[in-house]
C-alpha cells in the first residue's frame, strides 16, 4: 500500500505506468505490492477516464493478462461475496494492510457502496486497517464522481483542506 500512496500524487499529475513501477518500486521489492499498486492505479486511470465501472473495466481488460490474473482472480471472488455483509466480508478477505486481503476488501466496499461518504464509513466501521483501504476506496470515489463527492462537512472539518481544494 505504500507504494501506491507514494506513486499517487505523480500519477495524478500526469503519468505513464512505466514510471509508476519506478517510484512504487523505489518504496516496496514486493513484487505483489507492486502488482496491487498497479491495479489500483489502472482502477483510479479507468474512473478518471470516464468509465461507468472501472472495476468491471479492469478485468474485461486484464482477465486474459498473466500478470493480474490473481488481481482478477481476487475481484472476480470478492464480486461472488457481493451480497454478504461487509464487515463478514472483510474478515474473510482480509483486515491487515497487506495484499490481496486489503485490496479484495476496498473493492468489496466499492462495489457495495454508491458513494464516497457509504463506502469510507462502511470500510471504518469493519475495522482492522481502514487506512490503506480508504485512501484507495476515497481515491476510487473521487476519480470516479468527482470532487463534490466528499461531504463538505467532513472537508471543512479537515485542516488546510480549503488550501489544498483550491490549489490549481
């Protein structure tokens, strides 16, 4: 999870994945971490691109590709758990920081949740590290429906957030 965090604000200013790998992969030798890192960034370039289902996107695009087939593995078994309860899920899936569990978990969130404030809460509310998995899941949300997607009452409870929001 570090070296997504690390790569996210590059990726955010413009980016190519090559260059992504080099920055994750100066903060973690973890091939898994790197991989996971990856996917949540391809997840966040679909969402800023448009798509209506990134999630869906990124396996129709990579469930043939032998480097994110457990990737896909993983969201194609988390989507099986859909209707279960989340908390249920995240214990199943896995409540640490490390890959898959904390991956499969955000994405078990995403594709319960309709919006930004449901799905940060829903993660908090399960437990374990709820960090990793909010940075990517408000991350998510906010690529995909925009910056009006995070309440404004948690916004102007949040230091320098003004500064940050309207920096251009």
């Amino acid at each position: 999870s570090d070296g997504y965090c690390a790569a996210l604000p590059y990726f955010l200013y413009g980016y190519n994945f090559n260059d992504l790998k080099k920055i994750i992969s100066v903060v973690t030798v973890s091939k898994l971490s790197l991989k996971y890192a990856l996917a949540k960034l391809h997840l966040l370039d679909f969402a800023l691109k448009g798509a209506m289902d990134p999630v869906g996107e990124f396996v129709k695009k990579y469930e043939k590709d032998s480097y994110f087939r457990g990737v896909v593995d993983g969201i194609k078994h988390v989507k099986s758990l859909k209707i279960k309860n989340h908390m249920l899920s995240v214990k199943k899936l896995g409540m640490a920081c490390s890959y898959p569990g904390t991956f499969n978990s955000s994405i078990h969130a995403i594709i319960n949740s309709t919006n930004y404030k449901k799905a940060i809460l829903k993660t908090i509310k399960a437990g374990g590290c709820s960090c990793s998995r909010v940075n990517f899941i408000g991350a998510y949300f906010t690529a995909l429906k925009g910056l009006d997607s995070i309440p404004k009452s948690w916004i102007s409870k949040t230091d320098a957030a003004k500064k940050i929001i309207n920096q251009k």
